[in-house]
C-alpha cells in the first residue's frame, strides 16, 4: 500500500501545483531563450549537452548501448562515446531553438537554412496536384523547425502532435508552434484525411516506439514496432509521403533534405502495403541516421 507521502504526492491538488510550478519554470527558461543571440544559442546549446551528458547521465547509458547495437562493427568504443557526447551536443541548441521559432522573423529564419535549387518548387508542384502530401521526418537536427518551414512557405500544415501530461504544458507547445493547426493523435483521427484530400500538408515524426500499437518492421536490421498511421493515410488519401529532414550544418546552420518520395500503391492487400511503405520511410530514416548519427535521439528505447 503507498505511504501517505506518496499518496499526496499523487493527489490532484499538489499535482496540479507541480504542474504549475514546472510550467512556470519553462516560461522563465523560454524567456531566457528568446533573449539569446544565434550564435549564443549555439554555444550555450553545446556546453548545456556537454554538462547534461557528463553530469546528469540521463539516458547515457541508453544512448550508448543503442549506438553499439547499431554501429559496433564501425565505429570504436571512443567513437561511439564521442558520437552521444554530439548527440547531447544537438539536443542542447533544439532545446535553446525551439523557444525562439515563433518570435523569429521570416527573413531571419530562412537565411540559416540551405536547400538545392528546386527543392521548394518540387514541394509546391506536389501539392498543387491536390492530393496534399505527408512530411514524415524523425527526431534528428531539428525536427521542429522542420514544421515552421513549411508554414513559412505559405504551405498549410497541420502537424500531429501527443500531447504532454501536464496541461500547462500544453498551452506553451501550442504558442510555439502557432503557424500550423494541431491534430492530437490520442482523438480522432478523421481530420488527416480530410485534410490531405483537400489539399493540405500533414507533418508528422514516424520513429517513436509505437510498443503493442503498432506493427513490427525491421529498423537497422531488428524488429522495431512502428506506428503505421502514416503509411495507412497516405494509401487512403492516395497522398504521397515525402521523407524530409533539417539537418544541422557546421556553425549551426541547416540543411533541407528531401531523402526520398514514396509514392502510395494499394495491391487489394492493405496490411502488406502498410508494411511495405513503413518499410521504405525506415530505410529512408536509417540512410539519415547513417549519414548525421550525432543528430538523431538515441536517447530512448525505440527497440523493445
């Protein structure tokens, strides 16, 4: 039976002041964020990862044992070690970042990120075939980021988006991202469809462990269970997924990369579409990771 100390703690009242107290932390942290120059985003980003990765260890171990499962054969123990300290590093500048994307100006957002000549037009041209289209990406460089472009650009997106236990919360992720409309994935889902159908761009992170929601696919050779809404969307709509990335450059700048487009093909047998095309967005994420694994968050189980 819980102590009575436990059982406060997990009262309603003293939870809702923990939350309150914890959203009021996050204004101040944010506040200070938005006071920071790029360039001391940057360095304080990096020293904040450096100190989070020696000092507090969360999911350092983690972190390493995934970056050993995936590359033990390549990479040497000291190469492994310095590759999660850099992916501390990145954490630290997305965590500085992220608070200052709304009160950034158009022109100085798109002046730090780079992209081959045609890149937004192929974007637009696809779009203007009606069928809308999925942004799947993954939580590596900057993913948030990745969604305010979008909506920079003119292109209207709705981005899918859990949210976080502490309504509090909630209300400062809903501020930051304001260019864009919300799906909660724990509702319906009905709005996807009916958005894409009617044009609209859908961004989504398809490299959470989905555990027993989901469906098992091989990510670096081992079964991962992967959530197969994107797949399920894009073969219901007939709107195609196109696998992007913002990937962070020397210096801090940022590189816009469409991997790979994948167009939806229905057989008569969705399950073995589904699988097939969750296939492809997992190839397309490991080819990522193997290019930039410093930028990509090792720092959960994402195999059972």
């Amino acid at each position: 039976m819980p102590s009575p100390l436990k059982r406060l703690k997990k009262s309603r009242p003293v939870t809702r002041i923990r939350h309150y107290l914890a959203y009021l932390a996050a204004r101040g942290y944010f506040r200070l964020a938005r006071r920071l120059s790029r360039e001391r985003v940057i360095r304080w980003g990096r020293a904040l990862g450096r100190f989070a990765y020696r000092r507090v260890g969360y999911g350092k171990k983690l972190t390493v044992a995934n970056l050993t499962r995936v590359f033990g054969e390549e990479m040497t123990p000291g190469e492994i070690e310095e590759t999660a300290r850099r992916v501390y590093e990145n954490l630290g500048i997305t965590a500085l970042e992220f608070p200052r994307l709304p009160h950034l100006g158009d022109e100085e957002f798109l002046r730090n990120i780079d992209y081959r000549p045609g890149d937004i037009e192929y974007l637009r041209e696809r779009l203007a075939a009606g069928k809308g289209a999925i942004f799947a990406s993954g939580h590596l460089g900057n993913w948030e980021m990745l969604a305010d472009l979008g909506a920079r650009l003119g292109m209207r997106m709705s981005v899918l988006y859990k949210p976080s236990t502490n309504p509090y919360f909630n209300r400062l992720w809903s501020e930051l991202r304001c260019r864009n409309r919300l799906i909660d994935i724990r509702g319906s889902l009905a709005p996807v469809t009916r958005r894409l159908r009617s044009g609209e761009v859908i961004c989504l992170l398809f490299d959470e462990n989905a555990r027993s929601r989901g469906v098992e696919i091989p990510f670096f050779g081992r079964p991962a269970s992967t959530y197969k809404g994107p797949a399920f969307f894009a073969l219901r709509a007939g709107s195609p997924i196109i696998c992007v990335y913002l990937v962070r450059q020397e210096g801090g700048r940022y590189r816009l990369v469409i991997e790979r487009t994948i167009e939806p093909e229905r057989t008569g047998d969705l399950e073995a579409d589904i699988r097939r095309v969750m296939t492809e967005m997992n190839t397309s994420l490991e080819e990522m990771i193997r290019r930039h694994p410093d930028q990509w968050n090792w720092v959960y189980k994402r195999w059972s």
